[in-house]
C-alpha cells in the first residue's frame, strides 16, 4: 500500500530541534548555544553595516531586475568570490583553470560536488570524525561511499595528527579528502600551517583528491587571507581539486542562501568541462541560483571602498567571537572548575568542542536552561558579557 499514512515521520534534525526546545523555554535567562549563526552581544542577529550599504545600492541601481541568472551564477560574483578564496593573483585564475559556480550556500555547494563526485569520480569519501552532521547526509543521499578519518583526541582535545595521517596513508590511491580549510566544524581545531603542509605531501603521494569546504573565510581569525592559506597552499602544490564557499557566516546572509563551488583543474578546457557538469546537475535539481545574495556579495566584493568595510566588519565579528573565549577561560580558571580548559582559547571559529559528555549537556539543559549539541559543542557566538560568567557556573557545576 503506497498510501501517504505509510510515510514514516522523519527525525526532527537535532540543532534545527534544539531551537525548538530553547523557544519554548519560558526562563529569562536561558542561553543558546545551538545553532551556529553569529550574535552581536546584546544576543541579536547582526546585519552588517556594508551588508545595508550594498542592499541600498542594489536597491537604486536601474540595471537590476527579477530575470532569471545564468546557470553558472552572477559572473560578477563568481569571479569576486574565486578571487576572494584564491587570492586576487593567483597563477591559477590567471591561467584559467579555476571554474567558479554560483550555489544555493554552502550546503548546496557541497551536495552539487556530492553529486558531480558520485559520476565522475568512483572514489569513497573520507570525512573527519567528527565532521558538520550534513555532511554525512549529503554524501549519502548523493550516494557516495563515506569512510572517516579520526580528528579529534579526546584526550588532549586537540587534533588527532597522527591518526589523520596513518588513515590518509592507508586510504585506497585517488580516494576524495574533505577537508574544513579553517574553523574546523564541530571542534574549532585546525591543523597549523606545518601540518597542513604534511597532510598536502601525503595527499599528493597517494594522489588523493582534496575537497576543501570552506564555510568560515575570515569569520575565524579575523583575516580573509590567512583562513585561505590552506587552500592557496594545496593550489600552490599543483593539485587538481573543488573548494566550496559560503556567505552566511562572513557577510551575515545566512538566508540569502549565498556560495560557491570552484573547480581547481589542470586545464582550462577540464575545468570548463567540470562547471558544465554542475549546469546540468543544478537545471534538473533548482534550476538556477537565487540573484539577491549574490548582488549583495558581488556588490562588497567589487566595490574598493566597501570590500574595505567589510574586513573591518569581519574583525567586529571574529574579535567579539575570541574575546568570549577568553572570557569563558577566564570565568572558569576563577571558578577552579575541576579539567583543563585552555582548548577554549585555543579554538578557533564559530564552535568550540568543551569536551562536556551527554550527562552533563543534559543537566545544562535541565538544570540551568543553557542549550548546546549532544556533543558539548557550543556556538561562541551565543555567549556574550551578559551571560558568560552564568555559563561558566553552570559549566563548573557540572563538571564537579
Ligand atoms: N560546511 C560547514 C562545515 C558548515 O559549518 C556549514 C554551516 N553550518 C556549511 C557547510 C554550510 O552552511 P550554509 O549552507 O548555510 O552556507
């Protein structure tokens, strides 16, 4: 019987739930720290100041209308945002063999490489363990065949180096890598520029295919150049690879549903071929791109003057973000809280990995009305001079 009652309810997804739960919480002081999005420190939704500026130039510009985009996306921004992540001159645009996509975000980046990979690349996967929870279920429904390489150390809460490595070594010849280029989600651990070059020697030597998914360039330290240098370095090496991007978290447009997928290819004509791909993938799935995010972006990106704001505004957002670290670290070396914390510091990005079992997630949530992921990551971006010091008694509670 293929009626609509034998539909099985799907599982609510765990962070987009976990909104839910704080909503509903009646207690004046509760804290999210779920959902990964950036809050100013009154706890409220930033829209950037340049972000504003943009949207009134769109909005007065006589040129601009509701047709439809290309396939490929607004050329203005495809080209700005290649060069944003590549860097203004690099050897490979100039040669040509980057092909840049517009994307429905980040997510839409990755599940159009999902995609692109499940034909052209009979390969398995590997993802880090623990990795951003979609990840897993694009690979899947694309049909890929996912493996994982260990990232985290329970034990230093750090990066598992050697494990990585070991994996990387024994993963079948020509296997795809994917790779957090900066503000490792859910850990907020990176390798540092020396292991990075490891990994690339060890990637080349087993002629991997590195897939680098960018979702925090210049949301993690502060610096549009040094949260690429990863990236820039593997094209450096000569490999041949995809790097996605996302404009929600580093211009704030979330909604607007705002990314790109770049092709790195030997030749120009492969990487031709492989964006062609992408047209044919996206007409059968949405079509095309929605316009508005990236007329905002292509607006920052292009325009001298607000590019200039923009890495300003960026700097607000990442500096805000390590001061809470600090602050947090503070809180709890006063508090005595029974562990080590200086992971806190330590960690870059959006997330931090506190180490905080199920138990003690739970009784946060219970006991003291704080909302973080089973996992004990907590968006820094939740956390704010109002409720730091509340959240580190309530971290130093459970812990003791
Ligand atoms: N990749 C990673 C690692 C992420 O953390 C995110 C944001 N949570 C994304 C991709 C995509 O986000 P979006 O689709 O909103 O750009």
């Amino acid at each position: 019987d293929n009626s609509l009652q034998n539909v099985p309810l799907a599982p609510p997804d765990a962070i987009l739930n976990l909104s839910a739960l704080y909503k509903a919480d009646t207690d004046p002081h509760k804290i999210n720290l779920g959902v990964g999005a950036y809050r100013d420190n009154d706890g409220k939704p930033w829209i950037l100041p340049v972000v504003k500026k943009a949207e009134e130039l769109i909005l007065h510009d006589p040129n601009v209308d509701h047709e439809y985009l290309p396939t490929a996306g607004l050329q203005s921004f495809t080209d700005a945002s290649a060069k944003l992540i590549f860097g203004a001159d690099s050897p490979a645009i100039k040669e040509k063999r980057v092909g840049t996509f517009q994307t429905i975000s980040g997510t839409g980046a990755c599940r159009i490489a999902a995609d692109f990979l499940a034909r052209h690349r009979k390969a398995p996967i590997y993802i880090s363990n623990p990795s951003w929870a979609n990840h897993q279920a694009i690979f899947t429904d694309a049909g890929l065949e996912i493996k994982y390489y260990q990232y985290w150390d329970p034990q230093t809460r750090g990066l598992a180096f050697a494990s990585l490595i070991e994996t990387f070594k024994s993963a079948p010849e020509g296997s795809i890598i994917l790779l957090h280029p900066c503000a490792h989600n859910p850990t907020g651990v990176d390798p540092t520029f020396e292991q990075w070059k490891i990994i690339a020697d060890v990637l080349k030597s087993k002629n991997h295919f590195p897939f680098f998914d960018c979702a925090y360039q210049g949301f993690a330290s502060g610096d549009l150049d040094r949260d690429a240098q990863a990236v820039r370095y593997f094209v450096e090496q000569g490999f041949e690879m995809l790097v996605t991007q996302s404009f929600a978290k580093n211009m704030g447009l979330y909604g607007e549903r705002c990314g790109a997928l770049n092709v790195v290819a030997k030749t120009e004509e492969s990487a031709k071929k492989a964006v062609s791909q992408w047209c044919k993938i996206s007409r059968a799935a949405y079509s095309t791109a929605p316009s508005y995010g990236a007329r905002i972006a292509s607006t920052v990106l292009n325009n001298p003057e607000l590019y200039q704001q923009w890495t300003e505004e960026l700097k607000t957002m990442s500096y805000r973000i390590i001061n809470m670290r600090d602050e947090l670290f503070k809180h709890l070396q006063e508090l005595g809280t029974p562990g080590t914390w200086n992971h806190v510091v330590d960690q870059i990005g959006m997330f931090s990995y506190t180490g905080l079992n199920l138990n003690q997630v739970n009784t946060l949530k219970e006991k003291f009305h704080v909302y973080l992921t089973d996992n004990g990551r907590i968006s820094m971006a939740g956390l704010n001079t109002g409720n730091v010091r509340k959240f580190a008694e309530a971290v130093d509670w459970v812990v003791r």
